[in-house]
C-alpha cells in the first residue's frame, strides 16, 4: 500500500518540528533517522494519526490520513518509542483487544502464533504489569504486527530486547516486506538501519538533510561505516 507525504510541517508554537518534508514509498523498507528532537516522533505520529500536520498532506492508498483516521488506522502496526500497555490485562487479552480493534476475523490462531514467536506462550496469563521490559516490548511489537497490516510504522523497535530477539525481529521485518508491506523504520541503531533499510532519510532540527540507499550516502559521506555516515550529515550538513 503506497504511504504518500506531501510537503507535510508541524508547529508548536513558535518552534517548527518538523519543516517540509515529502516522501513516497510503497512495498519498502524507509529508515527515518536523526538525532533526538530532530523531528522523527513527530512525522511517525502524524501519519498513524494521532496528530494532524499544519500543513501538506498523509495519504495511505487512496486514504487521507485526516479526513479518515480511524479506516486508515486499519491498515496501520504502530510502535511507539515508548509502548503504554494495559498493565491489569494479560498479554492474550491485550491482543485480543488489538484484534478487535481492528476489525480482525479469527485471531486465535494468529495470536497464539506471535506468541511463540516471541517465546511467550508460557506467558500467556500472566499480568503486563507483571512481565519485565523486554517481554512488554515483545508484546507492544505483536500488537503492532497482528494483523499484517500494509503499512509497519516502528519507532525504535530494537530497544530493550535480547540480542537474539533484535535478529529475529530483523528477520520477521524483511518477511513483511517481501510480502508487500511498506515499512517505515526509525532507529538509533544504525547497524540496522544499514542492513535493513533501502532508502534512508536523515533529519536534524526538522529539516531533511540527506536522502538515498545506505550505499549512496555512504559513498557521499566518504565513508564505509554507516553510523559515521550519519555524524556526517548530523554535524555537518545544514
């Protein structure tokens, strides 16, 4: 499903979030990155929906993101930076919820495959509030996942987890885009970014400073490693 951004800007007040930003991707892999307060939590909000652009436009597919949130939304796995889940539901209901949310037919099947996926079948029961860091961020990641929707939007989706979970969750990303899916992913970790993303678009102070492959940007920073990239046009691009 094709995401379509247009010259999108964000004001709080007198500061501007985020000024003209354009993209369009559809069946990728899109890396967002910047340094914090560059502006990224912002354009992953406002194309989930939570909030509105001042100006331009967020379409997914022939949907206007402010004109229908909520039909959009069913097409939308969103991970926040910082997941908040129901902590008196156990990780079944929670996904459940999710489920009927949005409109999903059948989900048992599917719920219980996620689980096992994320090793928490034996969790099944247990309480959120009661589940460490690393197990809430599993499920938050399955909420965002159940369903196969069209569209991932993952914001910093390998914090807290275990090295092996970081590679299997690497690997579960390149299955949804070889099956379609348009993926947008922000990341601090670049190794990541490097491997899975095939366009990269880098922000700082709001503003896009550098996009293209994670080959090209190299080759324009003069540089093998992918997180030097990034200082590059971090420090020295305005």
């Amino acid at each position: 499903m094709r995401l379509s951004i247009s010259n999108v800007t964000k004001r709080y007040g007198d500061l501007t979030a985020l000024h003209p930003f354009s993209m369009d991707s559809e069946g990728e892999i899109c890396g967002l990155i910047g340094n914090n307060g560059a502006g990224k939590s912002t354009l992953l909000k406002m194309i989930v929906g939570l909030i509105f652009p001042g100006k331009g436009k967020i379409a997914l597919g022939d949907l206007d993101v402010k004109k229908m949130p909520e039909t959009v939304k069913r097409h939308i796995g969103y991970l926040p930076e910082s997941p908040l889940l129901y902590p008196r539901l156990t990780p079944e209901e929670l996904l459940f919820y999710v489920a009927e949310i949005k409109g999903i037919q059948k989900a048992k099947d599917e719920i219980a495959y996620w689980l096992e996926i994320f090793g928490l079948s034996e969790k099944r029961n247990a309480l959120l509030n009661d589940l460490s860091f690393g197990m809430k961020k599993k499920i938050a990641i399955a909420s965002a996942l159940i369903g196969r929707p069209a569209l991932l939007i993952l914001d910093e989706p390998f914090n807290g987890l275990d090295v092996a979970t970081m590679e299997s969750l690497s690997e579960i990303i390149l299955k949804r885009r070889a099956d379609g899916a348009t993926i947008v992913l922000s990341s601090h970790l670049m190794t990541y970014i490097d491997r899975l993303c095939e366009r990269v678009f880098i922000l700082k102070e709001g503003q896009l400073v550098a996009e293209g492959t994670p080959k090209a940007l190299k080759t324009r920073a003069n540089q093998t490693s992918f997180h030097e990239t990034f200082l590059y046009f971090t420090k020295v691009s305005s």
